[in-house]
C-alpha cells in the first residue's frame, strides 16, 4: 500500500516542446518535431509496407524519396534503416527459389549497411544494426 501511495503522490514530469515557427520558415527542431503532414504519411505508409513484408519495394521507393528529401533528413533515424536492413534480409530468405532477385535484395542490404556505417549525421549503427 505505501509503494502505490508514494507512487501516486511522485511529482508529474513534463516534455516541453519549442514553440513551432510559421508555415514559411524551418528549423532543425522544428523539423523534428513538427514534421509536416505529407511527410508524416509517406513515413507511415513505408512502416506499413513493411509490416510483415506487405510491399518491401514500395517502402523502398519511399525511403528513397524520403532521403532525397530535406524533409527526410531529421525523420529519418536509425531505427527507419534497421526496419529496412531487416525487411532486406528477410526478402532473401524469402526468395531462395529466385536467385536473382534474392541477389538484388542482398546488394541492396550491403550499399544500405555501408551507408549507414559510413554516413555522417544522426543515423549511426546500434547494436540493433549488428544484430540484423
């Protein structure tokens, strides 16, 4: 009973976002935090695609445009390209009885895994990376 009491009396803690700037103007933060619409749909529609291997290539063209993007830049974090070095990988175990098209899924795995390796910015591997 103490446990829950003094857990219900804990201070409340809260997340204090920067005031959004105007439609016309953009920032590093503002773009993180307040990621305009389209591109907020076109980064649910990629994790959609690749729930469950539902469209691997779609997401890919997603991602692509995405990169190509400013807008992409700050949404666009490690765990964006781990789900898709796994959604790679499970796509060439998926098509073993297509070689070649097994062999695009794996060179398209390894340009992703050296980029992600060598890319500066704020998409580094992680142990999750490794794990993949």
């Amino acid at each position: 009973y103490n446990e829950m009491e003094g857990f219900l009396r804990r201070r409340t803690s809260y997340t204090i976002l920067p005031t959004p700037l105007p439609s016309d103007q953009s920032g590093t933060l503002n773009d993180f935090y307040f990621t305009d619409s389209p591109t907020q749909d076109l980064l649910s529609v990629m994790d959609a695609c690749l729930h469950n291997l539902y469209d691997v290539p779609r997401a890919k063209g997603i991602f692509e445009r995405l990169r190509q993007s400013e807008k992409g830049d700050i949404i666009l974090d490690t765990r964006v390209y781990n789900s898709l070095l796994y959604a790679y990988l499970a796509m060439v175990a998926s098509s073993q009885d297509l070689p070649a098209q097994a062999g695009i899924w794996l060179e398209d795995f390894w340009q992703l895994f050296g980029e992600v390796e060598s890319q500066p910015g704020n998409v580094r591997p992680t142990a999750n990376t490794y794990a993949v």
